[in-house]
C-alpha cells in the first residue's frame, strides 16, 4: 500500500499495488478530481516494480478498475441538468409564495385593525369618517371613553317657582372628541340611603352627541318630586357612564 499526492490539490490517498497495475498507474483526486499517474507522486519510493508504461487507454481502464479508490475519498456525485433545474424551481418559487402569502395575512390583520379601532381613527381624524364607514359596511361613532369624561362640578337645588334643578359641567380630557356619556342620579337622604335613582339620557344632557377634545359640556336638569320624598333628601349623587 502507497500513499500518493494529488499535484493540483495537494491532497494525499493510499493505492493498493493492484489498483495501480488495474489501472496502468493512473488515480483520480477524490478532491479535484485531477487524474494523474500515481507513481510519480508517491511520498515514499516504492518496493515493488515500477507498473508498466501508461497506455493510450489508461484512462479508461482508469475509470473502470479504480472506482473503489475514488469511493475511499468521498466523492460527492454531481446532480444531473435535469434535477439541478427542478431544485432551482422549486428554490424560486417557495419564497414567492411565501411572501405573498405572507402580505396577505399582513393586509388582513391591519384591516381587522382598521375596522375595530374605526371610532378611534374617526375621532382622530374625522375626515377619514367616510371612508370607514364605507370600509366596514357600518356606522363610525365616536369612541366610548369613561374615564376621559370627568364631572368638573355639580350642584342640585331646590327652585323657588317649585321643583328641582341639578347643573353639571362635564369635560373631556382627551385630546380627541368622544361621545357623550348618559348620567345617573341618585338622591339620598341622612343615612346615606337612596331615595330616587335616575337616568338620564346623552340626548337629555345635551343635544350633542360627543364632547369636542379637552372642551366642557354644561347640562342643567330640572324634575319635580313627590313631597314626602322631597323632605327626607339631603344630598345627591351623580356619576357618568355609557349605557
């Protein structure tokens, strides 16, 4: 057994004495593939004869008698045209679909976005109002934001003429409009109980639907009572809410 040098690549690979007299001294580079007599690049000298002269048809017998030595250096087959084409097809077309796909499920989730914060961007921007309500098929209204509505100040009296009036101011501090919330109003007496509890309507606090950005709302409401409740009420309680 001889070991041998490739001269293009340098890579070195053992031959049997009967591989070299099958092949008229002839090897191939597992590597490079380099075909090349392997007598004249043995790291040592040899100790057996020199093997006959190469022949015209050396290479081949080459190809023929020398396939186990090609196998010993791991020789990776090369692909046909015909599959080297299919793999590209299938190289090129996979990331396009992928992509596509990709965008479309992008575009579905901004429009589910866009259509359940529709009253948020109509509010923002009440120009694009239109065009939501056209792109959801549904009404626009303005956004229901409990705590951006606060009662800046509340009073409940007793008229002169009879009957009751209660006055608010109700500010948005949001910087952006919302709607107009509806208000319950609970008159209690000494001991904190309720005594008559309503509700009043957006429409009955204003004729507004939505309160403008970082604007008030003054609202006065005026009711009559029943006298033997009229007596016991010693105060009020009001808080705004979204039915």
């Amino acid at each position: 057994m001889h070991i041998t040098h490739c001269p293009q690549c340098e890579t070195a690979f053992k031959v049997s004495p009967q591989q070299l007299e099958l092949a008229k001294g002839w090897v191939r580079c597992g590597r490079c593939a380099h075909v090349f007599e392997a007598a004249l690049h043995f790291e040592t000298p040899p100790d057996i004869p020199e093997p006959p002269a190469p022949s015209a048809d050396a290479p081949a017998l080459f190809r023929a008698a020398m396939a186990p030595a090609i196998a010993a250096n791991e020789v990776t087959p090369t692909p046909s045209l015909k599959n080297t084409e299919s793999a590209d097809d299938v190289n090129v077309s996979l990331p396009l679909k992928w992509v596509v796909g990709t965008g479309v499920l992008v575009l579905a989730l901004l429009l589910q976005l866009v259509v359940a914060q529709r009253n948020w961007l109509g509010a923002e921007e009440p120009a694009l109002r239109p065009v939501l309500s056209a792109l959801c098929a549904c009404e626009v209204t303005w956004p229901r934001e409990p705590e951006a509505v606060l009662i800046e100040s509340s009073s409940f009296t007793e008229n002169p003429q009879g009957g009751y009036t209660v006055q608010l101011r109700l500010k948005n501090t949001q910087h952006h409009p919302v709607a107009m919330p509806a208000l319950e109003l609970s008159l209690i007496d000494l001991q904190d109980q309720v005594l008559v509890r309503r509700v009043f309507s957006a429409k009955e606090l204003s004729g507004k639907d939505h309160v403008q950005a970082l604007r008030d709302v003054r609202s006065t409401l005026n009711f009559d009572l029943d006298d033997k409740v009229s007596k016991r009420i010693t105060g009020f309680r009001a808080f705004v809410f979204y039915p």
